[in-house]
C-alpha cells in the first residue's frame, strides 16, 4: 500500500482532496464558533480540564514550575492557586504522580512552546494555563486530525474509486464522534490517536516493502510512541504481525520471516524502548520503579473474566453503535473485506476484537464522561477501510433504488450523529446518566422530555472499582429509604440486590477475587448502596 506518485489512476481527480479541505474549513469553523479557548474561569478551563489536565501537567509542570514532581504545590510560588491546574494522585510514599502517560505532552510540546513564545505579545500570562496555550491546543489537535486524514485519503486512493475515498472522508469526520473530539473537546486524546495509528499503517506497509534501519527504528519508535500516548492502543501490533497475512501458510512464512530478521525486531524493540525512556525516568523519580502501573493509584483495574461487551457496544448509558451508529458499516465491511483486500482482512478484524475485549474489560467500561464510547475513535482510520468497501459495493450497485438507498443510508446516519452531537452539547444526551428510558424519550429532540433529570442514572464509581455496577436514579426514587429506620432500609436495600441477578453475581465475583466470604461482599455493597441512595 506504499503511495508513490502517478501510480494511481485516481489521483488527478479532485474530489478527495476537496473533502479534505471541507473537513478542515468545517472543524475550524467549529472551533472558532465554539472557541473554547477564551474559557479561562477557575476550574472551568475550555479545553484543559477532565482527564486533558493530567495529559498536560508535563509541560507546565517541567518548563513553567520546574518541577515534574510536582513538589511546588505544597510551597506554591506567589500567586499560584490551584484552582484544578494539576490533578495529581498522592501515592504510598506521599509523591505526587500524574497518572496519565507522556506522550499527548510530547504532541502538545511544539505548540506549547509557540504559545509560550507569544503569550507577552498577546498580553496573556506565561502560566501554561491562559487563553492563547488553550488556542494553541485547539490548533494542534486540528493538525493532527487533518494529517491523518491526508495520509488516509492517499492510502485509500490506491485501492478506491475518488468518489469512494471522498464518501468515506467525510462519513469518517462527519459521520463519527471524531468531530467531536477534535472540536468542542479538541484535546483529548482521540483525535491524536487517529492520526497516529493511521500513520503507523502507513508506515507498516513501507517497512513491510523494505527494511531499512531507519524505517525500522522509525516503526518500532511509533509503535512505543502510540503505546505512549494511549497504552490500550498497543493492540496496533496486530497491524504489525498480521500485515499481508491472508492464509495459514502465510502465517507460518511470517514467523519464518520474523525469525530470519530477529536483528530487524531487536531493532524494532529498541525503537519502542526509546520511546519510552522518559516516562520510565519519570516513574523511576517518583514511585522508585522503572515500571508501574499509574492507574493503579486511583484504584483502576481491568476485570479481564468479565468483560461487559453488550453493554460497550449496544448499551444505553454508552454503546458504541448506539451513539455512533456509522460504525456499523464499517464492522459490516470486515467481512467483504477479506475478498476486497485480503491483506488488510486479519489486522484490520485482530485489531477491533482486541479492542473491543479490552475496552469492556476495563473497570469504567463507559470511560467517565462522554459523548458515546470515545476509546473507540482511535480506531476509526483502520476501520476507514471496510467502510470504503461497502461504500465501493453501494456506489457500483447497477440498480438505481439500492444504489440511493445505500447512500441515503449513509447520509440519514451522518445527519443523525450531526444531531446527537447538537443534543450532547445541550446535555440531552447526558455524559454519563443515558439508559434506555432516557434515550428513546429523547430520540431526536431539541427539548428536555418531562423527567430527563430525575430518570438519568449515575454510576457509582466506588463499587465499580470493583467490578460491581450500581447506577442510581437523579429524581426522589430512594426518599422512602432515608425516611425508614437504619436497619429496616438496609434490609430493603438488601432484597433490592438480591432481585437483581446481575448484581449478585458481580457481587460473588468481586468476592472470589478478594477472598472474602459472599455474606460480607454483599454486606460492603448494601451498606455503600444505602449511603449513596440516601445521600449520606
């Protein structure tokens, strides 16, 4: 898939290239309508704010404060006020960690330093916080995005149609919540993730061509880096091994491959290590391991024997095809993908699987605040693949009626992702508190229902550290148990468990992993559920 000049008969046609350009205009427009960077209240940051601000303490931490460890916040220098500016995790030895990996900071880094640069002229403060680095983090995001898309239209181009490719640019940008995390929340990890596992496709298919000592230090570095930036995305090394793997027999000569090049993978590993050396510096300074496991500190696991895949893909509260419902054409193509691009078939399917148990596995399957399942986004230049072949199937279609059809399909799905982003902004599709009440009393409106915010439920996020998923209703539901007497209201929270098949086996299982006996399992989560449901 190696894109060289004029060896595609496409590439004259302008159409690709127009959509991209549309992309552009449109998410600027977004943005600057939007602009996020003016938000500058305490605590209420436009764009570093959430899990950004973890993504970002490096920078300010290392170059503005001077100290990555974070010591300064307990002796503030004059004027600091840490109104939501660093969000670190106090750790056994009482250092302060930033649990987030580096690697957005090193993305961030170039216009970081600009802002920096130019904060005096606009009159902003050099704090790492004011309007003009929000801006420039917006900006960087757009620059991502778009090189991704560039590179994605060029790889498409060499097996589609310009019509094919220009459908799925705009399907991808338009039609997903990549338009949302590019934009109103530009700096999330998302959009960089997209363009990063784009690029490591790219880059795959050229090493696979020629092995060159740059090229496989290059690979092996952005494959840590990727890692990097978002450890989950390490299952981009299924694109690695399984590149151009069509048949058993082509598996067994791939290992053969690998063996015969061990040099070319110590390389390679060498590469993914280099990647990686700052942030092992980092943790050896403040947790006194090379290693670590960061999210640990805020109580974070995945439950690997018990993935909640239904409700990652089809849930109320997050599903992906629920709130990204477009996806569904690509998962659909997979299957005429083997035919269409047998090369592309098992990396492109190995990847999303993968995905997909990981992502549910994951303690906070619905990963917090957010517009629909974002860990997903990441994915979306891979998965830009079998979309084009479905659109290549509906745009060759000799009928007239299915050829409109599948297009007008594809449209009615991108207008409605248009929609509910609209209804997210307005928080009628709230960030956390969907279920299937909630969602199909608010399909298509403009308008809260009459009881949107007492029929919103809120998870607790205690129990579900320990794989356990309670989700309470917003209104008065629970009133009557703050009226009983203690213990009567703890035996009504008790049969209230007990009615619930799911959670009691979630309530055994927490139980095995922790060695403890069920009675007392079940007696931790009744008396959690019975102070949250009566506030206490």
């Amino acid at each position: 898939m190696r894109i060289r000049s004029g060896n595609c008969p496409f590439r004259s046609n302008p159409l690709p290239s127009f959509s991209i350009l549309a992309i552009v205009v449109l998410y600027m427009a977004i943005n600057f309508m939007h602009h996020s960077w003016t938000r500058v209240e305490p605590g209420e940051r436009g764009v570093i704010r959430w899990d950004v601000i973890s993504y970002y303490s490096y920078l300010p931490a290392a170059f503005i404060y001077g100290d990555v460890t974070l010591g300064f916040l307990d002796d503030p220098p004059e004027g600091f006020v840490n109104d939501s500016k660093f969000w670190p995790s106090t750790i056994e030895n009482g250092n302060k960690l930033i649990i987030t990996s580096m690697g957005l900071s090193v993305l961030y880094a170039p216009f970081f330093f600009v802002a920096h640069g130019l904060a005096p002229l606009f009159g902003q403060a050099r704090d790492g916080f004011s309007s003009i680095y929000q801006f420039f983090l917006v900006i960087s995001a757009l620059v991502y995005v778009t090189l991704g898309f560039v590179i994605l239209k060029n790889m498409l181009l060499r097996y589609f149609k310009p019509l094919t490719t220009a459908i799925t640019l705009i399907a991808i940008a338009f039609g997903t919540n990549l338009l949302y995390y590019s934009t109103y929340e530009a700096a999330m990890a998302h959009s960089y993730g997209f363009f990063l596992i784009v690029l490591f496709i790219y880059l795959v298919d050229r090493w696979y061509q020629r092995q060159t000592l740059p090229l496989t230090l290059l690979t092996g570095f952005l494959f840590g880096f990727i890692a990097l930036v978002r450890p989950t995305n390490i299952l981009v090394i299924f694109i690695l091994l399984f590149w151009d793997v069509k048949s058993i027999r082509e598996l067994m000569s791939r290992i053969i491959f690998f063996l015969q090049k061990f040099h070319l993978v110590l390389l390679m590993m060498a590469g993914f290590i280099v990647a990686w050396i700052p942030q092992f510096l980092y943790w050896k300074a403040i947790t006194g391991h090379f290693l670590y496991f960061s999210y640990a500190a805020e109580g974070a696991s995945f439950f690997w024997a018990h993935p909640r895949i239904m409700q990652s893909l089809f849930g109320f509260k997050k599903g992906w095809f629920i709130y990204t419902p477009m996806m569904l054409i690509s998962v659909a193509g997979i299957i005429p993908l083997r035919k269409r691009l047998p090369r592309l078939f098992l990396p492109v399917l190995l990847l999303l699987l993968s995905a997909i148990y990981v992502q549910s596995a994951w303690w906070s399957w619905w990963f917090g605040g957010g517009f629909g399942l974002r860990a997903y986004i990441d994915l979306y230049g891979a998965l830009a693949f079998p979309f084009a072949v479905v659109v290549e199937r509906i745009v060759a279609e000799r009928s007239n009626i299915r050829r409109y059809t599948g297009l007008s399909l594809i449209g009615l799905l991108l207008l409605l992702q248009l929609f509910n982003t609209y209804q997210y902004r307005r928080n009628i599709i709230h960030y956390v508190g969907m279920n299937r009440y909630t969602y199909l009393r608010s399909f298509l409106r403009t308008d809260y229902h009459p009881g949107h915010w007492t029929h919103l439920t809120m998870p607790d996020y205690q129990l579900a550290r320990k794989g356990i998923y309670v989700f309470y209703l917003t209104g008065n539901q629970y009133d009557y148990l703050a009226e009983m007497e203690r213990p009567e209201a703890m035996d009504a929270v008790r049969e209230m468990i007990l009615k619930d098949r799911r959670l009691v086996k979630e309530i055994g299982w927490f139980a095995k992993r922790e060695g403890i006996e069920p009675d007392r399992a079940m007696e931790e989560v009744a008396e959690r559920m019975y102070l949250s449901m009566t506030k206490q």
